[in-house]
C-alpha cells in the first residue's frame, strides 16, 4: 500500500489521507476514515479540487452538516466555549416557552384595546399605546444609565432577573383586559418592565458572547445566536397559531396554559445559566475561591466555582467591597493618609471600617488586573477575618486580636495583612492559573476613580 502523502481536516473532524495513484493522482480517503495504520484501503478519488463524493467530516451526511452549519458558528466546537451547546439548548427551550407566552399576553392586550369591539375608539387605542411605548423608552434610558455598568460582573444574575421580570410583565398584560379600569397604567408597568429586560437581556447576551467566542468570532457567535433564536420564534408562532384558538375563549384555560409556559421558562433559564463555566473572576467566584484557598488550602477551578455560585442571592456579597474609591472620601488628614501608605508598596490604598464591615479600596492609574485582584483579594480577606471558618495560622492570630476588642485599629490590621498577601497571594494567583482561570482580566466592579499619592514608609510627615 502506497503511503500517505498527506492529510486533511475540516475544524475539529476526523482527517483524511492522501496517497499517490498509480496515474500520479492524488486519491483521496473518505471522510469519516481515519488515516492513520488504515487497512483495506477505501479510497475516493475526488470528483474535483474539494475531494467531491465524501461526506463532511464528523456529520452523518451532507444535508445535516449544512444545515448545522446555518445554525452553528463555524468552527464548532473548537471555536466556542465549552458550555455553548448545554447554554445554547436550554436557551432555546426558554425562547420558545417565551414565545408562547407573548402570543397570550399579545392575545390579552389587543383585546383589552379593543380589537374585535365595534364600541372601541381608535383614537383612544392609539393614545394608549403611545402612552405605552414612550413610558417603556425613558424607562430603558434610565436604566441603561443606572445599570449599565454592573451588568458584566454579574451577567448571569442578571440574565435570570431579566427573564422572570419579563414572565411578570406578560402576567400584567395577559390581567390587564380583567381590569378594565386600570387598563392603562397596567399596560404602561408592563412595558416598563419589558423595556428593562431588553436593556438587561441584551447586555448580558453581550457579556456571554464575549464568552463563549473563542477565537475573535463574536460577531458569528452572535448572529448564529440570533438565527438559532428566530428558528425557536418562528417555531413558537407555528404553535401560537394552533394554541389560541383553542384557548382564546377561556380564561381559565389561557391562564393555565401561561403558569405552566412561565415555570417552563424559568426552569429552562436556570439550567441554560447553571450550565455556563465563566473562567473570569467576579465578586462571587473569586468570595468563594479564596475561602476554599483559606480553609483546605486548594483552588476551586472554574468548574466547581461556577457550580457553586449563588444565582439568587448574587447580588449581595457578606463584605461591602468598593474597588475605585475616591481618596477624599477615605482620607481627610494628613495622618490618615500615612497610616494608609504604611507598610506597603501595593499600587492601592484599603480602608476598613471594622464596624460596618466595609472595605473601600483606592486605586492607583499604575493598578492593572492582578494589582486589581490582590486589592480584592485584601478586603475579602479582611471580610474574612469578622466571619467564621478556619483561617491559616496568621490571618486565625488576626482575626482573635480583632475579636477581642476594639483597641486595635483598622489601619493596623491593614498594615499586617498585607505583609500576611505578600506570602499568601502569590501562592493564590499561581493557583488561579494552574486551574484555569484568567487571571488577565477581570468582572470586579471596579469605579473610575483614581488617584496617586507621594507618601512612602521611608518619607515621614512631621
């Protein structure tokens, strides 16, 4: 048997060899055949440049990869997250719970307007959906402005919050025709509501194609994204069409038909965020990975951590941790000042009020991601030290000089715990590679404020 001269794949299909045909052809394997220690040869000779007559590689037959092709981004999997498919599947099934409740909230607003009445005023339908649509656009601007920024450290919480405020926004229209004579206001509130969940949707969809890309092809992750959702949407409007008639004429019916869509939904949401593995730190993760690192001394890869994140509660963490806080709100003495600069060169300066158990992090324009995260890193770690929970030998001296009373001040428990990071955190950072987290950026929620300071150990202010 002649050998292979070379081989060929397709992404991440089984490849193909190539051998020399006695008339100095190249013939070509079929695909689906592995190359390698191959006997019996079968061989295609190719019916031109592509090697025509075999079957795309890693599919059951041409028509099924193409039509996965219109759906899938190219290069899938090895192009996506390893999430994608789980994410992507029950996404779907909640698009398509989605749809099927908007056709029967659709269903109840036109009828509340008054479509189908011959006493209803056009000009009064009119004004109330103008008054629906402009109180739902000043609210997305609001909201934008109010929210924006936060959306990608907590992109999950908020993609679920944004699909159950979206399921109680159809619950207030599909009531709004029940209460005719708050029809307006109740319409309004649900558009409100709808107008939030389009700037939340689609800031976290944004915050998740980022990443589930994996190799600059947000904009094909993105429009796949967009073809897989009109396909459950066209899906849905098929079925829609089937379903109100039959439920249209009782509300009872309608009503139960919606309850169970809505616990589809959220169902269907929790698992498709559940599913996602964000290899980036935020303020829960990086919680939950440094008191893992405390206690038994390991690092939660991304796998485990992000099993564990709370979904419900991820709004709120036990610490109050403002990264990018203003100097004049930490400081307003020249004392204080020093206090703060002691005992450290870090590009930050952390401020700890003990009783609140609030910790406000400065920042330097020098502090990149990893100067960001040992400031993180730091107030959690005093955070720790108010908590329960075993601690290294160190940090478990601290936290018994600081339950004893107040006579110790922050500044000085600052002051020890940085020289406590400067063994602990480069242990930690190695950690968070070696498990495969990013650590060059981050989903800190980090404010604009910085500031730069000249005091030093070695300079002191008499």
């Amino acid at each position: 048997m002649a050998d292979v001269l070379c081989s060929e794949q397709f992404g991440s299909g089984a490849a193909r060899g190539c051998r020399a045909a006695p008339d100095g052809s190249l013939q070509w394997e079929a695909w689906g055949r592995s190359w390698w220690g191959f006997s019996g040869a079968f061989t295609a000779k190719p019916g031109g440049r592509d090697g025509g007559g075999g079957v795309a590689p890693g599919t059951a037959s041409p028509p099924l990869s193409r039509l996965l092709a219109v759906f899938l981004p190219q290069g899938f999997p090895d192009s996506v997250s390893p999430d994608y498919l789980p994410y992507q599947l029950w996404d779907s099934v909640q698009a398509f719970a989605s749809s099927l409740s908007g056709s029967l909230a659709t269903h109840a607003v036109l009828l509340g307007i008054g479509v189908g009445d011959a006493k209803a005023s056009v000009s009064a339908a009119t004004a109330t959906w103008l008054v629906k649509d402009s109180t739902g656009m000043l609210g997305r601007i609001v909201f934008a402005w109010w929210m924006g920024s936060k959306m990608d450290c907590n992109a999950k919480q908020w993609r679920l919050f944004a699909d159950i405020l979206n399921d109680i926004a159809m619950f207030l229209e599909i009531m709004a025709p029940i209460l005719p004579f708050c029809f307006t206001v109740t319409v309004c509130i649900s558009n409100l509501a709808k107008c939030l969940v389009g700037v939340a949707g689609g800031a976290t969809r944004a915050a998740l194609t980022m990443h589930q890309a994996r190799r600059n092809n947000m904009a094909d992750v993105s429009a796949k994204d967009g073809s897989q959702e009109t396909l459950v949407n066209l899906a849905g409007l098929l079925v829609s069409l089937l379903m109100l008639p039959l439920v249209s004429d009782s509300p009872s019916l309608s009503l139960g038909c919606f309850f169970f869509l809505t616990a589809l939904h959220i169902y269907a949401n929790y698992r498709a965020v559940r599913a996602l593995v964000i290899e980036t730190l935020n303020e829960q993760r990086l919680w939950l990975v440094l008191r893992h690192f405390l206690q038994r001394g390991e690092v939660l890869g991304p796998t485990s951590a992000n099993r564990m994140e709370p979904l419900w509660t991820g709004f709120w963490s036990s610490v109050s941790l403002s990264l990018g806080a203003p100097l004049h709100c930490v400081t307003s003495s020249v004392s204080e000042l020093q206090h703060l600069v002691e005992g450290h060169q870090e590009p930050y300066l952390l401020h700890w009020d003990q009783s609140r158990n609030q910790v406000q992090v400065v920042l330097s324009p020098m502090a990149g991601p990893e100067a960001v995260l040992r400031a993180a890193t730091h107030g959690l770690v005093l955070g720790a030290l108010r908590g329960d929970g075993p601690l290294p030998e160190e940090l478990e001296e601290l936290r018994n000089q600081v339950r004893a009373g107040p006579e110790k001040e922050s500044w000085v428990v600052v002051r020890e715990t940085h020289q406590v990071l400067d063994k602990l955190f480069p242990k930690f950072l190695k950690g968070l590679q070696d498990g495969g987290w990013s650590t060059e950026k981050h989903q800190l929620e980090v404010d604009e404020w910085r500031a730069t300071w000249l005091l030093c150990p070695e300079k002191k202010v008499l």
